[in-house]
C-alpha cells in the first residue's frame, strides 16, 4: 500500500481536510471503480463532473478525495484534498503512484495534426531494429516491447499511460514514443511525465469541436512544449509556420527541421513515384518505400530524432531506408486489372490535400483519380464543406459516403460537405450513404491504370453508427471488390 502523502508529492494543493499520513490502495478517476481505501480524484469531463459522485466514491470506500470544490458534507475519517486543478492533480499523482516510471526510460512525445501516429509508430520499428527494447503509445495500438494491448485514445487517461509505462520499465524498455493530442495535452494528461524530447509534425485544421479556435487549438500544442525540461529536446517542422511558435517559451534544447526553410536538419526529394521516395537527407541518398512529400517529412523527423538521441547517422540513415508503412498510412493494392486502391486516414482539409497532392505529383493524368471520402460525425462540422471542396477539386470522380457518422444522421453529413463543392466540381459529384456500395461503385467506375482513394478511416477496423460499431476494414473491402472484378 502507498501513504496518501507521497502520491500527493508535487501536487499543488489549496486545502486538506483531515489526515495525509494514511495508507491508500487504488487511484481513480471512475466513482464506479472505487472499493475500499481508494483515493477518487474528481474531474470535470466533457460529459460529466465527478464532483457530482463524490458521495457515492466515499459510499464505496474511498479513503481520500482529491477535489477542485470541497463538497458542503465531508465524512469523518475521509480526507479531502483541494487542488486547482484536479486533471493535472490526477497526473502528477499517476506518475507518483506508479514510481515516476517516465523518468527510466526516453519517453518522446509527438504531437500535430498529422503525421503523429507514423512519426512514432516508424521511430518505434526504427529504434527496435537497431536492437533496443521499445514502447509505443499511439492511436493504433500500444506496445509494451513485444507486447501489444488496444488503443482506446490517441493519448490515454494518466493512469493507463503510468501503468503503461511502468510495464515497459519491468520489461526493461530503453525508448518510449508517444503520440501526444491537443485533447491530451488541454486535459493536462501529459503532466508529472518527464519528456526526453517533444516533436512537431504540423498544424492545420482540426478539433475546432472542441478547441473553439484555431490560436487556442495552437496554444494548447504549444503548451506541450513550454513544458519541456532544459535537458530534453524540441523538434519543429519549421516549413509550418507554427513551428517557430512552438519553440517561444521552451527551455528545451530547440532544433528544427525542413525542407523548404534553413534548418538543423534539411532534406530534399529527389524522385516521388508509387513505388518510393528517393530523398537527399544531410547529402546522403535514402531510398524509402514510403511515398509523398508528407512521408519525407515524416522520415526527416525520425532520422533527426534518431541523431538527437544518440544513433550514429549512417546507422539511423540505413534504418530509415528499411522502415515499412504504417497501418491505414497510404496502404496500396494494386488488382490484376492495373486499377490502384489507396487506403489512408486523411481526416482533416489538410490530410486530404496532402494525400491527393502526393497522388496527382505521380500520376501521369492519363487515367482516373477516383475519391471516396465522408466526414465523421459528432465531430469538427467546419471541416465537412472544405473536405468535400478539396476531393472534388483534386480527382477526376468524388464519391462522398459515411465515415463515422455516430449519432448523427449520415444524409445531413453529406449534405453539409455538398455545400462546399464550387459550381464547377458538382458534375464530378456522386453521393452514396452506404461506404461499402460507395467503395463498390468506385471499383466498378474505375477503368486499368485508374487509381481509388479511400479516405478517413485508415486503420480503423470497424464504423460505427448510432453508438453501434460493427466490422468495417476498408482495405480488407476494397481488397474483396476488386477481386470479385478481376475474375
């Protein structure tokens, strides 16, 4: 059992009632998982306040209540604990809980809007071959060295991240590479972590649901990396203008990198085709079966990262040239027909443009870019018109479909990316609600030599509509279709 004191150490707290010196068990943020001699730290979500279960976490044993608002009834023999900020509370007392396990490894963060989930599923696979024990923390999955458990965030709650990271330490992982999102970072997740070093990939629109604007979306990055310590180190994409800003206020030791721009470490593409990129990274010539100048920039991060943190650079440049792609990250097939199918997760403007950029850079324009593409609902409604706009625009057919449309009626979805079509685009326009008839259709427009996208679930192996998630893979789909074409 740990003394309530010491996971308390470091927290900034405003009150105490009753006594620190006692013995807890279990930390949680779930009334409903508290039993006996827990401490129930009480969050403000976006849904519920756990202030409104206090009783109720007492009634099932709590100890201890860590709180924002002392509650107007306090039990004898239960101690309360004010604090600021229960959310950054939580973490710091994480971190404590579990014996700081950020602190005996190289725990990397990596935030954006894309490019996080490669960026570290790719450091992950590079640090594994040089021959290191490594851990993951990303959207698609969480790895513990061999290990692999579910992803149930792009960055968890602080207690499944400690116990995370406490497992690599009892499995003597070296390196830790973590996806770090805007919600994770704004709900203080991150805090009482010891970063060795924090990346930054881009910033474009997303997450406008829940940020409000797009300088607080920003800020909330950047925060990330204010909070940096002195011997760690700062990342920056300094191609994006928001690259500069991220470096502002940090104490960490700042390096960037680019291909447009003079930076610590630049690159330059020298051949983008299906089959590769070829890349001049530092005057050495890298071949890497990833493809798109959205990729080159994701290697020229990894190979940066690899040097910061110690590996020779002929080594890190061997290793970024055997890297494979990520899950649902411009996936291709190509059918017996010569017709290409891409699967990727573009779920922001940006994404999208990037993927269909890369696309159009290496098509020859003699054959058909067909796009199949839907928004997700119970999401960020200011992208829909602008994404819808984009694929329009920039292929030869759009298909608009459901993604995710969760509780949202999927025809009011299409309907509000439909508005951002320009007059000249509508006749390139179809809309089918259904993804797999929509999938279908793109296969049986699609001609040999044309090319599909399919895009904004990527990896994600299921839809969900009206709360209910059932089986969808869209490349195990798509796969399926243009075999039953091909016979």
């Amino acid at each position: 059992m740990m003394m309530l004191k010491d996971i308390l150490y470091k927290v900034s707290i405003e009150a105490v009632s009753g006594a620190t010196a006692v013995p807890v068990n279990q930390l949680h943020f779930d009334s409903r998982q508290v039993s006996l001699d827990d401490v129930f730290v009480a969050i403000k979500g976006t849904v519920s306040d756990g202030h409104a279960f206090i009783e109720r976490a007492v009634n099932q044993g709590a100890v201890a209540v860590v709180c924002e608002k002392l509650p107007e009834v306090m039990v004898n023999g239960v101690t309360y604990v004010q604090v600021a900020d229960s959310h950054k509370a939580l973490a710091i007392m994480a971190s404590n809980a579990f014996g700081n396990p950020s602190e005996n490894l190289q725990l990397v963060g990596v935030t954006g809007t894309n490019g996080k989930t490669t960026v570290a599923t790719l450091l992950h696979q590079l640090f594994t071959k040089a021959g290191f024990k490594v851990g993951l923390l990303s959207t698609v999955k969480v790895l513990v060295g061999d290990e692999e458990f579910p992803a149930t965030h792009t960055t968890p709650d602080p207690i499944s991240i400690n116990k995370y990271l406490q497992m690599m330490n009892d499995a003597g992982v070296e390196y830790c590479f973590m996806e770090v999102s805007s919600h994770g970072i704004h709900q203080r997740r991150t805090a009482g972590l010891v970063f060795a070093g924090g990346i930054f990939t881009n910033l474009s629109h997303d997450h406008l649901d829940y940020h409000k604007t797009f300088a607080e979306y920003r800020d909330v990055k950047k925060s990330f990396f204010d909070q940096l310590p002195k011997n760690a180190f700062a990342l920056v994409n300094v191609d994006d203008k928001n690259g500069l800003v991220m470096l502002q206020n940090t104490k960490a030791n700042k390096k960037t990198y680019a291909l447009k721009s003079y930076a610590d470490y630049n690159a330059k593409i020298l051949e983008n085709q299906f089959s590769g990129l070829l890349m001049k990274i530092e005057d050495n010539e890298v071949w890497s079966k990833l493809i798109g100048s959205f990729n080159a920039y994701n290697l020229l991060a990894i190979f940066a990262t690899a040097d910061l943190l110690g590996l020779e650079e002929m080594e890190a440049l061997r290793l970024v040239s055997e890297l494979e792609s990520v899950s649902g990250r411009f996936q291709y097939i190509v059918s017996e027909t010569n017709i290409t199918a891409i699967v990727d997760y573009a779920h922001t403007p940006d994404a999208l443009d990037n993927v269909l950029g890369t696309i159009n850079d290496i098509r020859t324009k003699n054959e058909n870019l067909i796009t199949v593409v839907g928004c997700g609902g119970n999401r960020d409604k200011t992208k829909r018109p602008k994404m819808a706009n984009i694929a329009a625009s920039k292929s030869s057919k759009a298909i608009f479909t459901s993604d995710n449309p969760r509780n949202e009626d999927p025809q009011t979805i299409i309907d509000e990316m439909e508005t951002g079509v320009q007059p000249t685009d509508f006749k390139k326009t179809i809309s089918i609600l259904d993804r797999k008839q929509a999938i279908k259709t793109a296969c049986q427009m699609a001609e040999p030599n044309d090319i599909i996208l399919i895009a904004g679930k990527g990896h994600e192996t299921y839809q969900e509509i009206k709360g209910v998630k059932t089986d969808f893979d869209d490349l195990k789909v798509v796969k399926e279709l243009l075999k039953q074409l091909d016979k």
